[in-house]
C-alpha cells in the first residue's frame, strides 16, 4: 500500500485553528471508518490522538477533533497551543495499516 | 499502567540478523494484536507487522516480508520481532505497540513502547 498524503507543514497563531488532512483511496480511508491520528514531538514515540475517524481517547483535549469525506480525514486542532507543536500522523486501517507521510504543525 | 519496553537494537552487518523483543506489562497481553512499527532517521512511520492475540494471524509489510518474523509468547507477556537478511534500508527506530483488543470493532494502535534503534552499516 502506498502512504497516505499529507500536507509537509501547517502552522498558525496560538490560539487559531488548524487542519491537516489526510488522503488516500477507496481502498483505505475511504473504505473503512478506521482512521486514526498520532502526535509526536522530537524523540518521543508516538502518541494516539483520534481513532475510528473521529472519536478521542480519555485524556486527549477536545481541542482535537477528526473527521472524514470520502477518500480525505482530516485532524483539526482549534485554540492552538504551544504544545501543540509537532508530527502529526493519520494511519488508517484495512486489513493492514498504513501511515499518513506526516505533518509538522508549527505554533507561530 | 500500560508498559512496553523494547530491547534487542544495535549496529549490524548488511545481511544480517538480529531479534528484537519486548516486554510487555500492565494489561491481559493475550487479549491483544500487537504490532511492530519502525521509522528512519528524519523519517515518517512505517508499519512493520502485527500478530493477533493467539499468534494465529499474522500480517507483514511488503518491504519486510520473507525477511522478518514477528511471534509471541504469552505466557512470557513478550512480543517479538526477528529480521534477517537485513538492508541498509531496515535502519530505524523500532517501535512494539500494543493494538486492537480481541473481539474490538476498533482498529488503532496506542500504546508504544519507546523504541529500540536498529542501525545496518558495513
């Protein structure tokens, strides 16, 4: 499977909100409702955020919201914060998983 | 709580074979697929393999495959992952994670381990 596209970089004022998408196929995120999102800051091993396209584990801020149109998820982060500052990675599931190329979001 | 500890990493030879492991604690290790995820150096992430929670279904990557060999043993709570003939492509981070919970209709990955860091140099 080829990786799921992402933009290279976002960023915005603390505050603001952001959206990263994620776009793959019919055969991926467009086929299932298993679309999960990861943070990871420098070093660090990678932290689940969303999972099923849209639903937040306990202890993630609802500041973190995903969604889901067709082929395309997409992660939104509204009222932006510092630590918010790092890799994001969508990572979709269909019979296997495959990841997202990753997204720098920057906090201006 | 959860826990995941990754060991077995370390510089090897093109060609070469080496076995990961991990230890896992903090839950029912057998109620649970588990997975290897690895990522270059300045890389993204690149799934690797997952085993289900009786060892009976397994998946690999296209890049790994015939190559690597993930298994579990349960009564020991440990996850493994051994590669052979292995490429100067196979240098990442290794990451052994815990994924869906057997009989879930969810599918994700959460949580990781920290790491052990595979290096395939001459």
């Amino acid at each position: 499977q080829s990786a799921l596209t992402q933009p290279r970089s976002v960023s915005g004022s603390p505050g603001q909100s952001v959206t990263i998408s994620c776009t793959g196929t019919s055969s991926d995120v467009g086929g299932y409702n298993y679309v999960s999102w990861y943070q990871q800051h420098p070093g660090k091993a990678p932290k689940l955020m969303i999972y099923d396209v849209s639903k937040r584990p306990s202890g993630v801020p609802d500041r973190f919201s995903g969604s889901k149109s067709g082929n395309t998820a997409s992660l939104t982060i509204s009222g932006l914060q510092a630590e918010d500052e790092a890799d994001y990675y969508c990572c979709s599931y269909a019979g296997s998983y495959v990841f997202g190329t990753g997204t720098k979001v920057t906090v201006l | 709580q959860v826990q995941l500890v990754e060991s077995g990493g370390g510089l090897v030879k093109p060609g070469g074979s080496l076995r990961l492991s991990c230890a896992a604690s903090g839950f029912t290790f057998s109620d649970y697929y588990m997975s290897w995820i690895r990522q270059a150096p300045g890389k993204g992430l690149e799934w690797v393999s997952y085993i289900s929670s009786s060892g009976s279904t397994i998946y690999y990557a296209d890049s790994v495959k015939g190559r690597f060999t993930i298994s579990r043993d349960n009564a020991k709570n440990s996850l493994y992952l051994q590669m052979n003939s292995l490429r100067a492509e196979d240098t990442a981070v290794y990451y052994c994670a815990r994924d869906s919970a057997l009989y879930s209709s969810s599918w994700f990955i959460s949580p990781w381990g920290q790491g052990t860091l595979v290096t395939v140099s001459s």
